[in-house]
C-alpha cells in the first residue's frame, strides 16, 4: 500500500486553511515537515479547477480525501480471479 504523507482528512484540512490563508507551499511543508514536492503533490490531488481570490488555484481537502480513497480501492487482486490453488492451475 502507497504510504501517503498526509493521512488523514484533518491534514488535508489544515492544508486548505493554510493555502486559502495564502500560505506558501514551502511553509506549509515546514509546518508538516514533509518535503516541498510532497505538498505540491497534495495540492496538486485536491485542485479542484476554481481559483481563490488571489488568482491561486484552490485546493479542496475533500476532493483530494476523495481521490486517494478511490485509489486505495481500485488495489489489490480482482474478485474471482484465483492466483493459486487448484482453480488457478485449471484443475
């Protein structure tokens, strides 16, 4: 499983606050301590298309909530496709 630098929904929120308060990316990666392309990452997953007053593209913490929920559920072995056993050798 992808190990997410942002785990939670709160983080994400907190993202949000921070980028609509007109925080920069480089601040809001040293108030997680993660790297710059991490946040630029997480900011880039939660676009969602409108701009914020500043001209800045806004970021929603829940579309981006969304977006890695879809991905962790698309993983993972297909129902009904056996990878061992008798039914996987066709016996």
């Amino acid at each position: 499983m992808a190990d997410y630098a942002f785990r939670t929904i709160e983080d994400r929120r907190k993202i949000q606050e921070m980028w609509e308060e007109g925080r920069s990316p480089r601040e809001i990666a040293g108030a997680f301590e993660k790297s710059l392309d991490v946040v630029y990452t997480e900011l880039s997953r939660g676009r969602d298309g409108t701009r914020l007053p500043d001209q800045r593209l806004r970021y929603s913490a829940d579309l981006a909530q969304r977006k890695v929920q879809q991905s962790l559920e698309r993983r993972g072995r297909k129902a009904g496709k056996p990878t061992t056993g008798k039914r996987a050798a066709g016996l």
